[in-house]
C-alpha cells in the first residue's frame, strides 16, 4: 500500500457536552476513492471540515503528504472542497466560474486558459462553457462544481453529499460520471454520504462511522459481506438479523454443525439475497433448510422481495429473489415453501456499534 496522502490521527472534535469526532484515525492513499458513510449526526461532516480546515480538532492532527496541516487555514492547504450546494456564481458563465479560483491566485492568462479548457474536457463542459448556471441542468451544474474544484489541482478534494440535490435517475448517472472524472484526474476523493447504495457504488474503501467513531473500514464488499460488528449489519443493505437466543430449536441444529455452539447474546446475519425459495428441500446441500410461509411480496422488475416468516418459529425473513428465481417459483401469499441459507454468507456479528458522546 501507497503512503497515505491525507491521515487523521485520533481527531476528535467536541461541541459543548457532544462529542462529536471520537479518535478517528483515517488513511487516504494517492488515486483513492474513499467514502464516509453513516446515519445523519454520527460525525460524518464534521471530519471532513477538518480536513478542509473549516473546523479545528481539539485533539489529534492531520497529514497531507506527510506534513501537518493541523494548524493551516483552509485557503493554505493543498485540499479542496465540493460543497452540497454547489455555490456557483450565477452572473458568471460556467467557464468564469471554473476559472474564478485561478484568478484570484494571480495566474497568468494562457495558464488559466490551458487549465480551465483542459478540466473541461474532463468533465463534458466544453460544449456549454458559455452558459450561465440558470441555463443548465441539476447534472450540469453539478459538474461545473467539481470543474471549479479540480482546475485548482489539489492534493485531496472533499465532496460534501454532491449528489444529494439530483433525483434518483440523475443521481446514478452522476455516480459514474464523478468516477470517470476522478479517474481522469488522478487524485484522491474523499466524499460524504448518507447514502449507502452511492458509497458502496463509488468508493474503493468505506468508512462506516456511528456516534463519533469508525465502526469499520474496508472495501465496499468487505463492508457489506463481512460487516465487522451489529450497528454495520444494520445500517448497510438490508440484513435478515437472528438473534440466537430467539430461533427455534429446528434452526438451531441446522446451523450448529457451522457455527457450533454460539451463546444467546450472538446474532446471525444473512442478506435477502443470499436465500433462496424452492417447493421442496430434495436435492439442496450446504447450508440447512427450514419451512417459512410467504406474506407480502413486492415486485422490483430486476428483482422480487418476498417478506416470509419461519414456520417454526414465526421469525421474519426478508427475501429477494432475482426476476429468473422469481419467475420460476412465484411464490404465492400464504403458501408454505423451503428456504435455503449458504454457510459460506451467513456472518456471525457482535454487538457493538456505537459509543454514547
């Protein structure tokens, strides 16, 4: 692994009584995509203002390159940041927006001129160069927005929600579009989100936070697979939870040649996905079977979601089913099929997840 390009060391950041960064340590490595994620308040935003400069830690220190910036102001460190709002100037054209920052640094005409015709190319500007924000779409001015913050070359650029204000088709659009460019331009993006699909989409490596604190850090499939404790479970994706002390003795002895002896407080998790639905349990191996009656389902196109509850048990089971499974099944309200789990996808997951400020 490359040296970080931008480090957190135990950062922690208090309001009053709140804590609200608890000895975050955080590594960003040259060309990465690194995604914050985490539920509104858990700390999230925070940290990337002091990346940014525009909140001071009251402990810790972070690195940029190696050399503390901790004591820098935002305009002196080589880091820029996306804002949620965009704040474009609408009196300039998209091209004098993207060329504002250059100017007020004293570059010289044909610098400015290569930098801003060559970042907009980047990001599909060229075109529409000349207009004035009020003349482009929720898409376009976004990507005038990142123009405006990558012309300036920097180290590391932090993106606060960028996507958030653009409806759902738009937004997934704007997904690959903000890969590419940050492909194009080779440099670290650090991007806070909310959004669990838009992380896992985007970034190389996730940081999942809760009340202050990183709960986990790891690949979008580490994250999702293998979450590291229950807050992560639970928070990314949808997870069927089975508390073990809960589940009837028929499932425990399907698992227990698995996972052996677990005590009450355990809890399994397995993602809807990786269940599947079948008339009978003749010819099904790995993993047990256990009888669940169908309730609701919900039909996606791509795929089905079948809300189901154990027959022994009554535990609820989410289920979902690709359009291929959904079709060759169509499992009906009421009826009573076979469930089948995978070992190979189940996760054993501690409790945890969260520290009270």
């Amino acid at each position: 692994m490359t040296t970080p390009i931008l480090e957190g060391e135990a950062l922690t950041r208090r309001f009053g009584a709140v804590t609200a960064v608890d000895r975050v340590d955080i590594a960003v490595h040259p060309g990465e995509f690194f995604g914050l994620l985490g539920p509104s308040g858990c700390g999230k935003t925070t940290l990337l203002r002091m990346f940014a400069g525009f909140e001071r830690p009251d402990e810790g220190r972070i690195l940029v390159d190696g050399a503390d910036v901790t004591g820098l102001k935002a305009n002196r460190r080589p880091l820029n940041m996306m804002f949620q709002s965009y704040a474009l100037f609408p009196h300039m054209t998209v091209r004098g927006n993207v060329a504002y920052g250059l100017e007020m640094e004293r570059l010289d005409a044909p610098q400015i001129d290569r930098r801003v015709a060559g970042i907009l190319e980047v990001t599909g500007l060229t075109a529409l160069k000349d207009r004035k924000p009020h003349e482009l779409s929720g898409g376009q001015r976004q990507r005038v927005a990142l123009a405006r913050a990558l012309v300036k070359k920097p180290k590391v650029l932090l993106l606060d929600e960028p996507l958030s204000a653009l409806d759902k088709g738009l937004r997934e659009q704007m997904q690959v579009e903000l890969k590419r460019a940050q492909r194009d331009a080779g440099i670290a993006f650090v991007v806070v989100t909310h959004d669990q699909e838009e992380a896992l989409g985007l970034a190389d490596r996730v940081a999942v936070m809760d009340r202050g604190r990183v709960q986990q850090t790891g690949s979008p499939r580490e994250v999702y697979d293998e979450p590291a404790n229950l807050f992560v479970a639970r928070f990314v994706g949808t997870n069927n939870l089975l508390v073990w002390s809960e589940l009837g003795a028929g499932l425990k002895a399907a698992l227990e040649p698995a996972f052996g002896h677990i005590p009450g407080d355990k809890t399994l998790a397995i993602r809807p996905e990786r269940i599947s639905l079948h008339r009978s349990a003749e010819g099904l191996v790995d993993g047990p079977r256990i009888k669940v009656r169908v309730g609701e389902t919900v039909y996606h196109g791509a795929d089905l979601i079948v809300a189901a509850e154990t027959a022994e048990d009554r535990l609820p089971l989410t289920i979902r089913l690709g359009a291929s499974a959904a079709d060759a099944i169509r499992p009906r309200l009421g009826e009573e099929l076979v469930a089948h789990f995978f070992y190979d996808h189940m996760r054993l997951v501690e409790a945890g997840g969260g520290h009270p400020p």
